[in-house]
C-alpha cells in the first residue's frame, strides 16, 4: 500500500468500491463484530478474533479437559510465552529472544525501570513528559518510594532532550500519545538519550500492532506494550516487555519469580536468571489468556506495519473530511496533531460535553471512548474498519448532534469505566 494522503471518497458506494478492492478488507470477517455497529474503540480494546475464540475453545476442551497438569507437557503451555513473544517481535522490530511476555504494561514497566537504575549507578533521576500516561507515573511513584534516593522528573514533552542530564538515568515515553495520539520521535529521542548516556523506555501501547516501530534499528533500550488493544488479544490480555541483547548480561529482574529462573523446575534455593528476556518472566503464565493472544496474533502474519498505519490514517482522514462540517457547527477541536504524518491510529476532539456525546454515539451503534476531562476519542483499526464503516460513523455522529440525542440526561450518567 503506498503511502501519502489519497483522495477522499465522495459518496457512500465510492467507499464501498474502495473497499471491496482493498486487499486488506477481508480480513475483517476474521473478527466476530455486532451486526450494524460501528466499532471505534479497537484503540482502547481491540475486538474477538474468530481465531482465538476458536483457540481458547480447544485450549479449555480438548487441552485442559483432557490433560489436566499434563497440558503444561503435552500442550506445551510452558512454552506458550515465548511462543507468543515470538510473534510479537517482528512488530516492534526486535528479536525474539529480547521479548517476553507475561504479565501486566504496569508491573513490566516497573520491573524495566528498577533495573535500568542498576544499570546506571550513580544516576538517581527518571525522566518523563508531564502529560505521560499517568498508570506509568504511577508506578514510577510508587518506585520512588521505596528507593528514596530516586527521584522523578516531570518536563513538558518537547523539552525533554534538553533535560538529558548527567543525573538521569532514564528517560519513560509512549511512542503514541494515549490521548492525542501524536507520535514521538522514538529513534531521534532514543539517539539523544543514549548520547548523553540516558537508558529509553518505550511504552508502546498505542502503536504495536498499528505502526512500525523498529527498537532494534533505533538502538531502543527497553519497551513495555499491552495485548489487549491493536494485538486484539482481549481484555487484560498478557502484555510484553522488551529488553535489547546487549542488556541481558548485566539485567537484574526485581521481581524474581520462578519463571524467570534459569531451571524452575530444579526448585533451587537460589535464583539464577533465564538467558535473554525470559528474565524477566516472574510467576505461572496465564494460559487462557495467553492462547487467545497467541492466536490473535497470526493476523499479522505477512502484514506491513507500514501499510497498516498508513491504511488507518486513511480511515481517520476520512472521517475528519466527512464529518468537519458536524465538527465546526457543534464546537468540537481536534487536539489530535493535524498533520497526518504525526499522529497514529485515534483522533481526539474536545468538547464540553463530550461524555454524552460518545454515550449517545454508542446508543447509535458507534462505539468510541471517552477520556476526562472533555475528550471524545476515536480508533480506526485497520484490521477490521472500512471506509464503509467511517462513513456511516460520520452519519450517525451528525445525526447525534443535530437532533440533540445526546442532550438526554440518561447519556450523562457517569459509569464506573469510562
């Protein structure tokens, strides 16, 4: 697919041609997706494979119904983590042997950032951007407060590679912005942190899957990542951690589990650390939830990140074409970058009442989210969205705002997840 904004199509059946010679259109039929509904929303949580839906069927059923403790043998399940980070490492540009997969983006993160400190002794600062995903800062608080020689550093975004100071040990980023979803410049900033001798990591939440990424070309140190958006793994699907070749020796995982263990099984009384980023494995894989990923991830097999993100932008440009005459009449702002090229998969508009407004588009049939305090935020997958599918979101978002359905005090309820 090439790249460069392309021509907006002019009519609803013009999508529809579009679509249909779309080499990448099938591949939604591989998704199970409600009748009708327009799904905005794969940024937040990516939808059910038919794939892993199958897998995870076979893995109840004809694995543990069958083999019982045997399944972590004849299954392999033992193997299933880095079978999975295998998968995930051609998207984010890495070798397999420097991902691991397992737990939480927070407890990685955490786990990451206490031993990129031991890497760099002498240096007691963390750096990150002011607008940061606050779950990253807040495990990173909660790091400070049991090293209290540490401190963080919060700085706006753009003055970060001035900040590089000879007490910084590390410097946290998102590659996309979870609310505006700009891109930051992962192998520029990584190129300056590791010239002033500063360790990067990457959250990369709101790319893997979406965009290119390449940390190995772009000397990245470390990456944290979540299974359950772009990689459609489900909700709170395994994420994954990243850690360059050149770290492994000298890593120590903080959090040494069992089976981040060089032998587990030996039940040693000392712990001796996996080879490569199997260290920083810690307790017993979920095996569900790890199954439904692994599976979900052969979506991916034989694509091009570039294609894929260049195949979203498209998406959300025409939706920014179709619906700005809704956008302007009704005072919504795009925060989201305008120049397509610096933005990733969602767009966000602000608006004083955008809670009701995404709940009314729900109601509509179009799921987006909603991010405090005044943010609308939209997701356009390129697995499974077509040009079809925006054009009838920006249909139903003008008829939402122009009947004033969204005024009814029901859609104001807040709900505990927003």
């Amino acid at each position: 697919m090439g790249g460069g904004a392309a021509a907006i199509p002019d009519s609803l059946a013009a999508c529809r041609r579009l679509d249909q010679a779309d080499p990448l259109a099938a591949l939604s039929r591989r998704f199970r997706l409600p009748a009708g509904g327009v799904y905005l929303d794969g940024n937040s949580l990516g939808p059910l494979p038919r794939g892993a839906e199958a897998a995870v069927r076979r893995a109840t059923a004809q694995e543990w119904g069958r083999s019982l403790v045997g399944g972590w043998n004849a299954d392999d399940w033992i193997g299933l983590p880095a079978r999975t980070a295998a998968r995930i490492a051609p998207l984010i540009g890495a070798a397999p042997d420097e991902v691991a997969c397992a737990d939480s983006v927070s407890v990685n993160l955490f786990k990451l950032a206490a031993g990129a400190l031991a890497l760099r002794p002498g240096r007691r600062v963390i750096l990150m951007a002011e607008d940061e995903f606050p779950t990253d800062g807040y495990m990173l608080q909660g790091l400070a407060r049991l090293r209290q020689d540490i401190c963080i550093r919060r700085v706006p975004a753009d003055g970060l590679s001035e900040t590089l100071s000879a007490d910084v040990a590390l410097v946290v980023l998102s590659h996309a912005h979870y609310r505006t979803g700009a891109l930051a410049d992962l192998p520029g900033l990584t190129a300056r942190a590791a010239g002033a001798g500063v360790l990067t990591l990457w959250d990369l939440s709101h790319t893997a899957g979406l965009a290119p990424v390449g940390l190995d070309a772009a000397g990245a140190d470390m990456a944290v990542g979540c299974g359950y958006k772009y990689l459609n793994g489900g909700p709170g699907a395994p994420a994954f951690a990243f850690l360059a070749r050149r770290h492994h020796a000298a890593f120590e995982n903080p959090l040494a589990g069992w089976m981040g263990h060089a032998r587990p099984f030996d039940f040693a009384p000392d712990y001796i650390p996996a080879a490569g980023a199997a260290r920083l494995m810690a307790g017993t894989p979920p095996v569900l939830s790890l199954t439904a990923l692994h599976a979900a991830l052969e979506l991916f097999e034989g694509l091009d990140p570039e294609g894929l993100l260049e195949r979203s932008r498209r998406l959300s440009d025409l939706f920014l074409a179709r619906a700005a005459p809704t956008l302007e009449a009704h005072g919504f702002r795009c925060v989201s970058p305008a120049r397509r090229e610096a933005r990733g998969g969602h767009l966000a508009f602000a608006h004083p009442h955008a809670y009701p407004v995404v709940q009314a588009l729900i109601a509509e049939g179009v799921t987006g989210d909603f991010r405090a305090p005044d943010l609308m935020r939209l997701g356009f997958s390129p697995l499974f969205l077509g040009r079809a599918d925006v054009w009838a979101a920006a249909d139903r978002f003008a008829r939402v705002m122009e009947t004033g359905a969204w005024r009814d005090p029901a859609f104001s309820e807040k709900q505990r997840v927003t």
